[in-house]
C-alpha cells in the first residue's frame, strides 16, 4: 500500500509517499501548497493522511487559519477527485504514539524526531528536515494504528 502523509502549512507542505509494507520511501519534499495540491489530485495514493489542527483553547494567529485552508484544500480534492481515502491525525495523536505522551516539555518535535531515529536508524532519517520529519511521524503514526505493518 502507498500512503501519502502531509504536514500542511499556510504556504506549503512537507509530504512523504512510502509503502507501508516495508517502510520503502517513494518521495518526499516540502513543496508550495498549489504543488501539493496538484500532487493529491493528479499522482496515485492508496490512503492519504494529513495532520489535522486542533483547538486546545488558546488563542492562534492567521498561520493556523492558513493552515486550516490548505487542509480543506486537500480533502476538497480527495473526496472530490480520488476517491482515496483520506485520514486525519492530530498532531496530539502523533505525540502520544511516538513519544508515549501527548503533552509536557517533553513532547515536542526534537523528542519525536529523536525517536523516529532510535526507531528507524539515523540514515534512514537523514533527509528528513522539519516539515518533511513531521509528515513521517504523521506516516508511521498511521500505519502503525491504522494498517499494522511488520514494524522495524
């Protein structure tokens, strides 16, 4: 199965396609959101899954409303042209699988990007920058909950 994992940002978007059988990376960039857009509607996917933003009750800026527009974006075109599935995965969800818990000083992006080292061998990882690091956690977090593969 080839999945497609997105970080999504106000003017572009980390993605990472790999098949989940044995963790075999196909692509990955970070991208103008219009290029990502267009990678969704017109390259093939089994299954698409993008970080989701979430309220926690705090005020935000025009970033995350940005944000949320590309995201709407990209279901827009998947349930519109692909008839793929598309999941959303809580940036929460990613911390509380990677990392065991969900919130503190410790759960933060340098904690999973150290885990995803420990887990997959820093050589695996090592193109992986900021945005593109935070689509495969969004990737392993998936297929570890959602499609069970044999694991490294």
């Amino acid at each position: 199965m080839i999945l497609l994992a997105i970080d999504p940002g106000t003017s572009q978007s980390g993605y990472i396609a790999l098949e989940t059988s044995n963790w075999k990376v196909v692509s990955f960039g970070k991208v103008d959101n219009a290029e990502m857009r267009r990678i969704v509607r017109e390259e093939y996917y089994d299954v698409i899954c993008c970080e989701m933003v979430a309220s926690y009750g705090r005020p935000v800026g025009q970033e995350v409303f940005d944000t949320c527009l590309q995201i709407g974006r990209i279901q827009q075109i998947v349930y519109d042209d692909s008839g793929v599935e598309l999941d959303l995965v809580l940036r929460r969800q990613v911390k509380k699988h990677i990392l065991g818990k969900a919130s503190g000083k410790e759960a933060n992006d340098s904690a999973i990007r150290k885990a995803l080292i420990e887990r997959f061998g820093a050589e695996y990882c090592k193109e992986f920058k900021a945005d593109i690091m935070a689509a495969f956690s969004v990737a392993v977090t998936w297929t570890d909950e959602y499609n069970a593969p044999t694991s490294p």
